[in-house]
C-alpha cells in the first residue's frame, strides 16, 4: 500500500483475501496464514523473544478481546432487546489482533460477519474447528431446555450432522 492509498476507504490493511483473489483468481487464496499453535511455536522456537513474553501472548489477547466485548456490551444488549426471541440467538464476531515486536497485542478490527473458509487449508481447519466449538457449546445450551411439546432434544440429533465426529476437547487437543 502506498500512502497515497491512505484516503482510498476501499483500501483495506489485512484483507488478505481479496488481495489473493485479485492476484490468483477467485477461490484461489493462498494467503499464508498460520494457526495459532504454529504461531506459538514459532515464537518459542525463536530466540528473539522472551519465553515469559510467548506465554502472555495468548492471554494477552484473550483480555483484548474480553475489554471489547465488555465495552461493547451495552450496544450489543440494546440490540439483542431488539429481537423478538433473546434467549435462543448468538452472533459470532472475527477479531484481527495485530501483534508488535514486543508481543503486544492490538486490536484492527473487530468483523460482525466474519469470513469462513476462505483463506486456504490453515483457515478451513481452523474455521471448521471453531465452528464444532460453537456448536458443541450451542448443543450444551438448548439440549439443557427443553423445545416445542415438552420433549429435550437428543444428543443424536446433533451426532447426525457429522458433528459428534470432533468435540471441543479435540480441537483443544490439536491446538485449535
């Protein structure tokens, strides 16, 4: 980017898709990016960072996130009153956190309608294991109550949909 970019509201700093797709074609991303387990391990393996440093990162950022959601929550709770059933709704938010030589992170920019699957392998199989993430957490959620006539859902239901294949202790387990 060039800075007479800098005014161009269509400019975007880490739209690492569409900066692909324009150069491969559609479908075609290779953006490059790296799960979070392979970022850490990077850090530790460096010698450039301190060890203390590496293992605050991810709590670090897990904060970040906390203090936006937290300052958001006024907004977000006016717009859930809005709804006309608020306690069977979710919505999921993409943050992209940039992270300094001294391992701080920041926030850029938080997306209320985040990009799936569309940055190659790396992003596919961790968009996938988020998503079984949150649908083991939404099963939890609703197989509590109850719906329609009285009856609880069945956890089958659920396993039907070539979810039950991965829970959330294996995407920890593989550093999801």
């Amino acid at each position: 980017m060039s800075a007479a970019q800098l005014g161009n509201p269509c400019v975007h700093l880490t739209n690492n898709e569409a900066k692909h797709a324009k150069q491969n074609g559609p479908g075609q991303a290779n953006c490059g990016n790296w799960r979070l387990s392979k970022l850490l391990k990077w850090l530790k393996d460096s010698t450039a960072f301190a060890p203390d440093n590496v293992e605050a990162l991810w709590p670090r950022i897990r904060a970040l996130v906390w203090e936006v959601l937290e300052a958001a929550r006024p907004t977000i709770a006016q717009a859930v009153a809005q709804l006309p059933v608020t306690d069977r709704c979710f919505e999921l938010f993409g943050f992209d956190v940039l992270v300094d030589d001294a391992l701080r992170p920041w926030l850029c920019e938080v997306n209320s309608l985040p990009s799936l699957g569309i940055g190659g392998a790396a992003d596919l199989e961790v968009d996938r294991a988020m998503l079984l993430n949150l649908f083991e957490i939404l099963w939890k959620d609703i197989s509590a109550s109850t719906v329609g006539d009285g009856e609880a859902l069945q956890v089958e239901r659920f396993e039907s949909l070539g979810a039950g294949e991965t829970t959330a202790a294996d995407c920890a387990e593989k550093g999801a």
